[in-house]
C-alpha cells in the first residue's frame, strides 16, 4: 500500500542553493521540534525534526556551494551551503540508502518560534547506537538531485 503523505512541507537555505521537499505523515504538533546539545547545533541554533513514515527530497543547485561537514563520531553529513551559510539538516548514508533530519528553521515559512524544542542529548551514544537510533527515526531521502 503506497501512502499519500499528511503534510509536504517545502524549505530551503537562504540563497535557494539547497532545498527540499519533506513529505510528513504528521504535523509538528506530532512529530515535534529537537533542539539537539551539542556545541554544533547550538551555535546554529537549529531546531531539527524527521518522520521515518516520511520521505525526503533534497536538490543542490550547485554542488561545489554545498558544504558537507562531519564531526564527533562521523556517521552523518551536516549539510551547509557555502554561499549563504545556512545549516539545512544532516544526512546518513549506509550503502544505498539515506535518512535525513531537518533543520525546521528552513521550512518555508518557518515554524514559529513559539513551538517550544525539546532538548535531546545525544553525547553518550556510540556509532552502533547512533545509526540504529537514526535509522528508526529519521526521514527515509528517497531522491538527491544535484
């Protein structure tokens, strides 16, 4: 049975280098908003969300403005354009397939900044536990036009 999705939601970074097409089954009211600890995601002050019932289309206009940058454990690329700056979401790979967490920042228009984040620490996990943890709750990237 092939689902329709609930709510596409389309976003992007600032310059429109990168952007996205994220189709959730649900609203935010029930996937809601994380605001993950590390000293990252701080300093961009991102509020990132994902639905693994979802699907996730990402399009790079040009790829050499595309900044993929890998920290702490590397398991994922912290997607980033290099002409305006904006962290859009990060990405994991593991053979063919791809899951994906967004920056809701992005979304067009972005969700208020009222809807509150829950802060998610994430620091204790290994790279087993990390993977597992994405792949469960992450949003299936079923299409990378670059």
């Amino acid at each position: 049975m092939n689902r329709s999705p609930a709510h596409t939601i389309e976003g992007g970074c600032h310059c429109g280098n990168v952007s996205y097409s994220f189709e959730a089954s649900a609203g935010l009211d029930v996937l809601g908003l994380r605001a993950c600890t590390c000293s990252f995601c701080r300093a961009h002050g991102a509020r990132t969300t994902s639905d693994p019932n979802g699907r996730f289309r990402l399009a790079v206009r040009d790829v050499d403005k595309l900044q993929r940058y890998r920290f702490s454990l590397k398991t994922a690329d912290f997607l980033i354009c290099r002409e305006c700056g904006v962290f859009v979401g990060a990405m994991m790979e593991e053979g063919a397939k791809r899951w994906m967490t967004v920056n809701a920042n992005t979304f067009r228009p972005p969700p208020s900044v009222e809807i509150a984040a829950v802060a998610s620490d994430f620091g204790g996990e290994d790279v087993a536990g990390r993977r597992v943890r994405r792949k469960a709750k992450w949003t299936p990237v079923v299409e990378v036009v670059t």
